[in-house]
C-alpha cells in the first residue's frame, strides 16, 4: 500500500471507534514519513521521545540495518498505520459527544470544512476550526508512474536546511503528512503537544513556499501544479497502485496552515502570535501572494459587493480568517484587562473585521442559502460580535444580537445543541447586565437544561451558570432557591476547579449572605469560615482585602447574635490583616469604628472613646476622606460622650459635625436633622430647655422638609419621638395649653402613620408606656382613652 492510500484509508476510517495511545501513535506517524523521505528530512524524534517509546532499540535498528530490499518491503508490506491510527485518533476524540458533532463526508475535495473539530468537546464554536480537517492525496491509475518507495526516494532531496524531494508530488506528500500530523499532536483531549504542532505546520508552510519560488523560477526537476510524472515501471500487484493527478484543492493552502498555527498560538495563549498569524493568513488572500485562489470583494460601508468571477471557497476563507482575527484581538484584549491597559475604544477594529465576516456570509447565502456549514458559520460569527458589543458595555446591542443567533442556531442546530445554550447563557448575562433579573434567571435555567447533561455538572462552565443563577435569585430575594443552586453550584465547582478555588470562595460568601438575612445565623457563619479557609489558603492569589472583609461578616453575625466576644475577636483578626497588607487607611478606619461600636455595647465606652479618637484622627490625614465620613465618627464620638456624661465634650462632637453637614453637598436634610437631634438632647439633659426647644424645632422643620422632598432616609418614626420630646419640653415648663396643642399634632401624626412608625420602632411596647406616661400627666381619662385607642392593636396584654 502507498503513503497516498495510507493517508486517505485514514479519511475512511474517520468515525471508526478505537481507543489508542497517542503518544505510540506519533511515532508511528514519524516512522511513517521516514519510510517516505530520506532521514535528514524528517521530524526530528528526541531522545526523551525515544526513550518513551517501547523497543526503541529493535524498531531502530531494523530501520538503519536494513537492506534496501527490505526497506522496500517495508514500505510495500507495512500495515496501513499511518491511516488507521490517525483515523483512530480522530475517532476516539470525535465519538465522545457524537451526536452533537456533524457527519464528514470525505468525498469533499473542498478545503475548508467548518465545525470538523472535537473542540467542541471542550470549548464552544469560535469559528477558529475551519482547517481543521486533515487532507486526502489524490490518488488513481489512469496513467501508470513508478510507485513511491524508500529506495526510490532516497535520492530525492537537497543539502541544508532546505532540503525537499526535487519532483513537485514528492513534496506534496510531505506538506500534507506533516500537515496532517500537526493536525494530530494539536488535537484535544489531553497529551496535545503544541510545540511539535507547530513544528509540523511551519515545517508544511516552508515546504510548501519553497516550491511555490522554485515553481515560479522553473527549477528542474519541478513539475505542473496539478500533474506528476516519472519514469514508469510494471507491476501485476494490487499494491501497485500509481500516481498521477493531484488537484490543488486537495492539498492545504497558505491560509489553511497559516490559520492553524494561528489556533496552536490561540490555545496555547500566546494572542499576540496568534494574530501575527492570522494577519498574515489575511494577507495571502487578499493580496492573492500565495493564495491558491483569486478573491474579488469590496466592503463599503459595511456591505459587501462581490466582484466577479465569484469565488464562494475563497469568500469563505476571508470571512472565517476575519473572524479568526477578530477573536484572537478579542482574547488578547481580555488579557490586557487583567493589566488594566485596555479600554472600549480597542474594540472597535474587532467589531468591524466581524461585521465584515458576517457581510460577506450573508451575502453569500443571499445567492445560495443551500449549505448548512455556512449557515452555522455566519450565527457564530453574530455571536462574536454580540460577545464584542457586550464587552463594549453595549448590552441593549449586545442583547439584539444575541436573540438574533439565537433563532439562527436553533434552525440550524435544534433546541439542544451546545452552541445554542452558548448563546442562551450569553443572553442571560446580558438580561443581568441590563437589569432583567426575572428573564435571566429562566434563560440561566435553559442553559443549565442543555449544557449539563452534555458536559456534566462538573464542568466550569455549568458550575458558573450554577453560581450566576443563584446570585440572581439571591438578588430578588427568592433566598431559599438561592441557596439551593449555591449548593449545586459549590458541588459543581469542586468537581471544575478543586476544592480550593476563587470561586469556591465567592459561593461561600453568598451562602453566608443568603442565610444572614434568612436569620440562619449558624449555618451563615458556617459559610463564611468556610469562606475564610479557603481564602488563606489562597492568600498570595488574592486581593488582600478579601481576607479582611470575610472576617468582617463573621463578625457582624456574631453581633446579630449578641456574642460580642467573638465579633470583637473577628474585628480584631481583621484589622490585623489590613495593617499587614498594602491596603489603605480607608479599610482601617472602617474595622475600627465596628470595634469602637462592640466596646460601646459592651459598655467600654472609655475604650470605645479611645479607637473612635484614634480612627477620627487618622480620617482627618486621609485626602481622599469626604467630610461627611469625618462627620459620622464625630457623631458617633459625640453619642459615647454623652453616655460617658462628658456633655460638654459631647456638644464640641456634635456641633463639628453638624457644622460639616451644614456645609457639605454630600449631605442631605435627614443627615443634618440627626445631629441636630442629638444636640437637643445633649442640651435638654442638661437642663437648657430653651436650647433644647430650638433644636428640636429645626429637627422638626427638616424632617418636614425630606418628607416633602421624599428623602430615601426619611422616617416618619424620628418625626413622631421629635413631636413627643417637644411636647415633653412644654410638659417640663408647665406650659399646659401647648402641651395640649402638640399633643393633638403628635396623636394626628401617629394616626396618619402609626404603621409605619410602629414598624420601624424596635419596641413598639416601650414607646407606648413612654407615650402613656407623658400624656397621663395631663390626669385627663379622655386624653388616656385617646392615646390608648390609637394604640389599640399594639398595646401590650394585661
């Protein structure tokens, strides 16, 4: 059997089903194309991948010992390795998913083949594996030539580094094994050797330039492109089949090798050769510099006016080689937002080389909408370019688009393709992005439908639908189906990315979340240790602040549990990070005033007076630091005062801050009304009940004023407690008739808005009696019947 038919049996065998070693499998493709050329032309074989190869020793001294009869027997007798093991290759990768893979048919002379790539075992179609098909020699008997032996060949190169077989269809051979064989070592699945790949391809790409320049300056021994014809001898074996024809279409082009080492550079992520690659690829088509085909296009404008004579193969080459491009910029793009050295601007050349590869697509199909690869082709391309406009923050396009692949692939695919729950998941992303959270989490749930029973509930990509989904829900409050896909999506996770991930981390902290507010306080400090250990597991990969603020929430359970011990010691632990670390002033300031806060729970005003004076301090050196946070930690310094009965260092405290709110735009109306609260009870305890009044006046002129203006931070509770220590100031006056007088507006009020005064008071009981109390001065039973009517549905039991 001849390397033509070993190379074409491989085609035929295409979906047969084996499981092989690919490692053996290359050698055995080396040894192959040492039968074919002369050893100095072959891939060189290390002496790492000798010593992987078993009996090495004996293969190799039967190659170089050898007589040449026996070479000759060699290459006549040898079994169809080369074909049937690269075949085995292709099956073992391609039979996995099959059914959601398209058949080949391989009595296609064309080139380009669209979506023959187990790739989507494992990524989702780009449209970067348009090449990806290996390529079958042209082989018949109509005009009878020397079969191609070691012993024939052996003659038939060159000295130096570019040594090739002199006769044209000799050097096909080698362009195409070496073709095919790169083919092989960048296959998916595991063991891909991307060196050696691209080895193969840039060998192939030499090759084949260097007989296009021998070609064109009419070296000897070079024939016609298409005919190959040698001295011919006779034999009555089957096996003796001859060459004659080999059509160009049926060997790979400049572009066909130029895009794959452009996907070895892709996926091993190297973006930068990547797009050198496909650049050049680009130019081979449209300068026609060692393109096999001529290309007669224009764009204007976005449309697409096809010259004539139409070329459909090369239309198509140009449109999957923009994609290519356009998708190995984009990814290099993503690489330089995790430098922070991108910005949106960057993506308008992408956006641009896509629209042009879907022009020319749809107006292709415009002529002829017959061929189903092209139409797959032209809704990945629309996909990419809603992934561009979605990384361009333009998600009302981006979500246009998106909906328009989708009713594409689901024509093209059906309803349960891979690609399609791709653009499903793109579409929720984007639903999220523009707010929709209702529509995203149903869209989510299709995703999840599709993708898991295709690639499992392990696989990253449905762990991250999972983890999106929850956060979702946890987003409309729907928190107990928020927990149970944050419990999938932890499963998920483990299994995608190990039990000690960034995002095993992120799904702690929205279970820890989610059962906070639940009142789950158990399990949801559970979560966030959980979350804890995880991250020092991987504190040099990640932001130091992370530690910091998980320690935070552990704290702010325990304080909603009243363990004030244990959220004292998470503060503390916190803040000890944040000195340790890079982080600035800001976080510390933050930690501290939590700690000043459970020291004043715990009645340690003395030290809570202490971190409060410390953190005001270091607030006042910050540039960054707005005056209305000064503002607040003076406030706060100002309560402990008072409770400590420093009344005087209390007013210096308040009256700091409400000078600041006065005059600080960040500032609004219930701000400032709470300082000049606290003032008038600072003054009222003190026994200036004139002050007092005064203040609690312009207290009351500001919470009318944000009622009015409907202030987010408005409280009809602050309002009502105001109107009762106004009257309460009368009271101690002996002022009777405007006691009375605002009484009545006290009682209105309250009647108006008890609901929500009442759900806002944190004991509505302890208010009653202290309402019951003042009223009861005025000995009237009217008045007491009064106020305990409107209290009526929240009195407290006899």
């Amino acid at each position: 059997m001849n390397v033509c038919n070993l190379n074409n049996t491989a085609l035929s065998h295409l979906l047969s089903n084996s499981s092989v070693d690919r490692n053996m499998i290359i050698q055995d493709l080396k040894l192959d194309l040492q039968l074919l050329l002369p050893t100095t032309q072959t891939l060189m074989i290390t002496e790492a991948e000798e010593k992987r190869r078993p009996n090495k020793s004996s293969a190799t001294t039967s190659t170089n010992s050898s007589t040449k009869e026996e070479e000759k027997n060699i290459a006549h007798h040898r079994p169809a390795t080369f074909a049937i093991q690269l075949a085995r290759i292709y099956a073992n990768m391609i039979n996995r998913k099959s059914e959601h893979l398209p058949s080949v048919d391989i009595s296609n002379d064309e080139t380009v083949h669209y979506f023959l790539s187990s790739e989507q075992l494992v990524l989702y179609d780009e449209g970067m594996c348009t090449f990806s098909s290996p390529i079958s020699l042209g082989c018949h008997q109509h005009q009878k030539t020397q079969r191609l032996t070691a012993d024939t060949l052996a003659g038939c190169h060159q000295q130096g580094d570019e040594q090739y077989c002199s006769t044209t269809q000799d050097v096909m051979i080698e362009i195409v094994i070496n073709y095919n064989l790169g083919l092989v070592y960048a296959l998916p699945g595991g063991g891909q050797n991307y060196d050696n790949a691209l080895f193969c391809f840039q060998k192939a790409l030499r090759l084949k330039d260097m007989r296009r320049r021998n070609s064109s300056s009419g070296s000897t021994g070079t024939s016609s492109h298409n005919t190959v014809t040698t001295s011919s001898t006779t034999s009555s074996s089957e096996d003796s089949t001859l060459l004659t024809v080999v059509p160009k279409n049926q060997e790979p082009s400049f572009c066909a090798i130029l895009h794959n080492i452009g996907q070895i550079y892709y996926r091993s992520g190297q973006f930068d050769e990547a797009v050198l690659a496909y650049s050049k690829a680009l130019e081979t088509i449209e300068t026609n510099d060692g393109a096999d085909v001529t290309v007669a296009v224009e764009f204007s404008d976005n449309s697409v006016n096809l010259g004539s004579p139409l070329n459909k193969q090369t239309l198509i080459c140009m449109s999957a080689t923009l994609n290519s491009l356009a998708i190995a910029r984009f990814h290099r793009l993503n690489e330089l937002d995790i430098m922070k050295s991108s910005s949106t601007n960057d993506l308008e050349p992408i956006l641009k080389m896509l629209t042009k590869a879907y022009s020319i697509n749809q107006a292709i199909m415009e002529k002829d909408n017959s061929s189903s690869s092209l139409r797959r082709a032209t809704a990945t391309i629309l996909n990419n370019i809603g992934r561009t406009k979605f990384k361009a923050l333009d998600f009302a396009g981006a979500l246009s688009t998106f909906l328009q692949t989708y009713e594409m692939r689901l024509f093209n695919l059906g309803s349960d393709h891979l690609d399609l729950a791709a653009t499903l998941c793109n579409i929720a992303d984007t639903q999220t992005r523009l707010g929709n959270l209702a529509n995203a989490s149903e869209i989510y749930k299709q995703f999840i439908s599709i993708a898991g029973p295709i690639l499992g509930e392990g696989h990253c990509d449905v762990a991250n639908a999972l983890l999106s989904l929850g956060q979702v829900l946890q987003s409309t409050n729907q928190l107990d189906d928020a927990i149970s896909y944050l419990s999938r999506a932890l499963k998920a996770c483990k299994i995608a990315f190990g039990r000690s991930h960034k995002c095993i981390a992120t799904i702690y902290n929205n279970l820890g979340h989610a059962s906070y507010k639940l009142g789950h306080y158990d399990t949801s400090i559970q979560a966030y240790k959980a979350q804890l250990d995880v991250e020092l597991e991987l504190s040099e990969q990640l932001l130091d602040h992370q530690i910091p603020q998980t320690l935070v929430n552990v704290g702010q359970v325990y304080e909603a549990k009243n363990m004030w011990k244990e959220a004292l010691c998470s503060y503390e632990r916190s803040l000890y990070f944040i000195q340790n670390s890079s982080k600035n002033s800001e976080d510390i300031t933050i930690v501290m005033s939590l700690i000043a806060y459970v020291y004043e729970q715990e009645g340690r005003y003395s030290l809570s007076e202490e971190i409060l004076l410390e953190t005001l301090e270091i607030k006042r050196r910050l540039d960054e630091e707005s005056p209305y946070d000064i503002s607040i930690t003076l406030n706060i310094l100002g309560l402990i005062r008072f409770k400590m009965g420093y009344f005087t260092l209390a007013l210096e405290s308040f009256s700091e801050a409400l000078s600041i709110r006065r005059t600080s735009c960040d500032c609004e109306a219930p701000q400032i009304a709470t300082v000049c609260n606290n003032i008038a009870i600072v003054y009222h305890e003190t026994g200036d009940l004139d002050r007092a009044l005064q203040y609690f006046n312009e207290t009351l002129y500001l919470e009318i004023e944000s009622s009015k203006m409907k202030c987010p931070q408005y409280s009809p509770k602050n309002t009502f407690c105001v109107l009762v220590k106004i009257a309460s100031i009368w009271q101690s006056l002996n002022d009777f008739q405007r006691l009375r007088s605002w009484r009545k507006v006290a009682l209105e009020f309250f009647s108006i808005n008890r609901d929500k005064i009442l759900e806002e008071a944190e004991d509505p009981t302890a208010l009653y009696d202290n309402l019951r109390s003042l009223f009861h001065y005025l000995q009237s039973e009217e008045d007491d019947e009064e106020l305990s009517s409107q209290f009526s549905l929240h009195a407290p039991a006899a």
